[in-house]
C-alpha cells in the first residue's frame, strides 16, 4: 500500500505541475523513488525494443517480398513476350493455310464457271443437233449427212459427260476446302 500511495502521491504532483515536458531527470527521480515504476520503464524499453526488432523484420520480410514479386514479375514478363511470339507464329502458319485454301475456293470457282459456261454450250449444240435430227423428216438429208449429225450429237455428249463429272467434283473440292477453312478459325 506504501507504494501505491507513493505513485498516486507522484501522479498528483505530475498532474499539478501541468503539461510540462518531463525530463531524464523527472524519469530518473521517479524511478529512484519507486522501484516498480522502474521496472514498468525497463519494460517499457524492452518491449520498444522488440517492437523496433519486430518492425524492422517485417519491413525486411516485404522488401524481400516485393523483391520477390518483382523477380517473378519481370520473369513472367520474359516468358509472356516469348510465349507471344510463338503464339504469333502459330497465327501466321494457321492464316496461310487458311489463304491458300481460299485461294485454291477461288480458282476452283474460276474454273468451275468456265466448266459450265462450257458444259451449257455443249448442251446448246446437242438440243441443235438434236433439232435438226428430229427435223430430218421434214428437211431432206442423205444418209451420210445423217449419220454425220448423229455422229456429231454422239461427240458433243461424249464431252458433256466427263465435264459434268469434273463440274460435280470440282464443287466437292470447293464444298471441302470450305469446310476445312471453317476448321482453321
């Protein structure tokens, strides 16, 4: 009891000295009178010390962090640009192949339209030949000349055949190359 009525003596005092800074030597009279007060300043300072200690450690550790972070950022970095770069490359060689397929849809449209063109002038002339050979009853032709039509509407069909058949497959290669292409989005 002593010495709490030492310390609540020595607060009062502090309270009526007012707001005045207190020294080395108020701390010293203080703890010379009072031995637990002493020891609260003691631990005081070890605590501040470990405070100190265990602020500089974690600004330490986020240095090393940040450090760290920083590393594997620029590393990550590194390996994106050349991972970019081989995703680039991959672009290009899909994109060619895409073009090259559109360009072989192109030249087969190109011929494929002359195959018509072709095929429907062959059918013109054979609905001709044919005409004259159904007329030939009204229009007088000798045998040969006969025989020379027919040969003629036989030649004209004999042609048609094969090019409908390169017609059918030329838009099987296109309806093809079209479907692949859709593939190499």
């Amino acid at each position: 009891m002593k010495k709490s009525a030492a310390v609540s003596a020595l607060l009062v005092a502090l309270a009526l000295a007012g707001c005045s800074s207190y020294g080395p030597e108020e701390l010293d009279r203080l703890t010379k009178e009072d031995p637990e007060f002493k020891q609260m300043i003691a631990a005081r300072d070890r605590m501040n010390t470990q405070i100190r200690l265990i602020k500089d450690d974690l600004l330490k550790r986020k240095q090393a962090a940040n450090a760290e972070i920083a590393r594997r950022r620029a590393e990550y970095d590194t390996f994106a640009r050349a991972e970019s770069i081989k995703i680039e490359k991959y672009r290009a060689v899909i994109d060619a192949h895409r073009n090259e397929l559109k360009r072989e849809v192109e030249t087969s449209a190109a011929r494929l339209e002359a195959k018509e063109a072709e095929l429907d002038r062959l059918k013109k002339s054979r609905e001709e030949v044919e005409k004259v050979l159904s007329q030939s009853g009204e229009i007088a032709l000798s045998k040969p000349e006969r025989e020379k039509w027919e040969e003629r509407r036989l030649l004209i069909s004999e042609k048609i055949r094969p090019l409908e058949d390169e017609i059918a497959e030329t838009k099987a290669a296109i309806r093809l190359n079209k479907r692949k292409i859709s593939f190499l989005r």
